[in-house]
C-alpha cells in the first residue's frame, strides 16, 4: 500500500502538516521510551535472577540512543528557531554583499 504525501497548499495546510509531523515524531519516542524501559527491565530481571550485573550495559548504550532521539525530537523546535535566525542573517549578508557588487559595478565606466 502506497502513502501518498499531503503537501501544504496553504498556511492552515502547512500548520496541519508540520503539527502532524511533530506529533509523529514525540509520539515514536515515547515508543522508543516504552519499548527501552519494558526491554531493560525483562533484562534487569533475568540478570539479577543468575546474580549478575551485565544488564546495565544494554540499558546504558540504548539509553545513550534513546537521549539523542529524545534531543533530536524535544530539541527540535529550539533548533529551527536558531537555524531560522542564522539562515536569515546569511540571507541577508548575502543580499548586502550582491547589493554592493551592484553598486561597485554600476560606478565603474566599461
């Protein structure tokens, strides 16, 4: 079965999408949560039963991956706006630099 892709035609259209998007994206960490927390808690269970203490290794290293998704999913606004913020200002000093080979152009005789 093939998806097909809602592109935004319009404002409320591109609000609805990104809102969809970002709420699939919080909504599959907290999978991702849930699925590390019954997972490690299986593998505490049957290491503590032999009287070891292996099991905190898969919970360290998946809980490193599950810190990482969890930045890139909760941090994710923060960072749009930053990148918004730097994209424009690259923008506009783009847009200075042309202005003043225009300038400099215009001025010089051929």
């Amino acid at each position: 079965m093939q998806h097909s892709r809602h592109y935004p035609a319009n404002d409320f259209d591109t609000i609805e999408y990104e809102a969809r998007k970002r709420a699939g994206r919080k909504l599959g960490w907290c999978i991702h949560a849930a699925v590390y927390l019954l997972a490690n808690l299986g593998l505490m269970s049957v290491a503590l039963h032999q009287g070891k203490h292996w099991a905190v290794f898969p919970a360290l290293f998946w809980g490193i991956g599950l810190l990482a998704h969890g930045a890139s999913v909760w941090l994710r606004t923060a960072r749009s706006a930053f990148w918004n913020r730097m994209v424009q200002r690259e923008r506009e000093r783009l847009l200075r630099e042309q202005q003043l080979k225009q300038d400099g152009n215009a001025s010089t005789p051929h």
